[in-house]
C-alpha cells in the first residue's frame, strides 16, 4: 500500500514545461519522513509517521520515553494515515519524495488560512442590502435569522457571521510536476492549502478529474486561435445560390439592379 508523506509548504513559484507552457507551481518541502507505528484493526490498518527533526529539550517526558523505545531521533510533526498495509514497510523506513511521480495526481490536506471574525458577505458569499435610499447602515447586515413567535428561535446551522478559515481542507487531483530526493522536493501544480511553514499530507488521489477542454475562441480578424480563417457567411451565401438554381426558381434581384 502507498501510504503518503508529510510535507511542509514552502511556496508558490513558476515553471516552464518543455513546450515553453507557463505552470505555477506550490514546492513542498519533505524531510526524513518516517514510519513511527502500525495500528491493525479489523479491516484497515493505521499508520503513524513522523517528520521534520525535533531537540530532544523541546519535548515533554511522554514524547522522550515514545521515541527512546522506538530508538528513532524526536520528531517535530506527526500524522496518521488509514489503508492497507504491505510486509514492505516497517518501523523506521524512511519515506522519499519519489514515492510520487511526475504526472501523478494526489490529494493534499490542510488547514486553511485563518482570516478572523468574517461577515456572512464574505464568509457565505451573501449579496448584502439594497445600496439605495431607505436602507440606513445594514447596507451588509444579515438580515433575518428566524420566524415570529413559532418557533420562536434561531434553529442550527444558520449561516451567520463568524469565524472564517483555519479548518481542514483537501484539494484534490492535483498534478505532480517534479519530484527531488537530494533536495527533498516536490512541485505541484497549482495552489495548496495552508499559509507558508505549514504542514500537509500528501496521499495518492482517489478521484482523478478530466481537465476541461475549452473550444478555440474566435479573434477580432475572424480567425481561431489556431490560425484557421472561418468564412461560415460566404459558404452559406454560396450553398443558398446553388439551391436555387437547382431548382429551377431565378435568383432574386435587388431595386436598383433590376432597372
């Protein structure tokens, strides 16, 4: 079974691919990455790896005795990853960046941003108030958030202004780009959750999806962008004409010529 890996965010840059296409790209930074404990259970298994080195100092007493008997040096984040498990890995086997490979697609989780106490235009993309005459100040306000005497309250779940971001998300089917071993990379297409230093977990995608294919678009000159000239109004000009002579009827002349 391919567990996964713990990396950390380092950015977002850009690449060009061999066809001289522009990527953008999130680089991921993955360091001695090692499986810590195996939990069997009835129809899965539960794998535990840690990642990124710690100093023994900045860990409490539990977490000292923890790694000491595993004989493996501190580790600063841990996860869990659930699946099914081969005899190949074991305790202590460390996990590269090329696990993945170029062109692969993965799931990556992680918390989002946090940006605070949001209203419920930004927090639940509401359209907010007339911005007219007769709305005084609640121009963003939420509105209503309940009926009269029955039922006489707010019921769960209303949408309603609060905290916004710092909650787990995954993007999914994200395209690997390129993977390093010596350097402990790895680059994925497009956009990661999370702020810069933070830690996610990268597992292969169990949906893959079919990117989008858009049509070629029409220029100012009449041309697609693929270089070829579209005349649809001469041809149906011409197909008109050779309907009427083939059956017989004489084409139609404007004011000025029939004079």
């Amino acid at each position: 079974m391919r567990i996964g890996l713990i990396a950390q965010k380092v950015g977002m840059t850009r690449i060009f691919s061999s066809d001289g296409q522009h990527l953008p790209v999130t680089v991921l930074h993955v360091e001695n990455c090692q499986i810590l404990r195996v939990k069997k259970e009835k129809n899965f298994n539960i794998v535990q790896l840690g990642s990124f080195d710690q100093k023994a100092n900045r860990l409490s007493k539990p977490m000292k005795g923890y790694f000491s008997k595993l004989q493996i040096g501190p580790k600063k984040k841990l996860m869990e990853f659930k699946g099914k498990l081969d005899d190949e890995f074991t305790i202590g086997k460390q996990i590269l960046p090329s696990l993945f490979s170029p062109g692969q697609r993965v799931d990556v989780s992680g918390l989002s941003k946090g940006k605070g106490f949001a209203g419920v235009m930004k927090r639940h993309n509401f359209s907010g108030n007339r911005a007219s005459h007769g709305v005084s100040i609640s121009h963003r306000s939420a509105g209503s958030t309940g009926q009269c005497q029955d039922p006489g309250r707010t019921f769960k779940g209303k949408k309603m202004a609060g905290h916004l971001g710092s909650e787990k998300v995954t993007a999914k089917s994200i395209e690997v780009v390129a993977v390093d071993d010596n350097q402990g990379i790895i680059m994925l297409r497009g956009s990661v959750p999370g702020f810069k230093g933070a830690y996610v977990k990268v597992s292969d995608a169990k949906k893959i999806f079919k990117e989008k294919k858009h049509p070629p678009q029409e220029t100012k000159e009449g041309k697609s962008k693929d270089g070829k000239k579209k005349d649809s109004a001469k041809n149906s000009g011409e197909e008109s004409k050779e309907k009427t002579q083939a059956a017989g009827q004489p084409e139609k002349k404007g004011k000025n010529e029939g004079k």
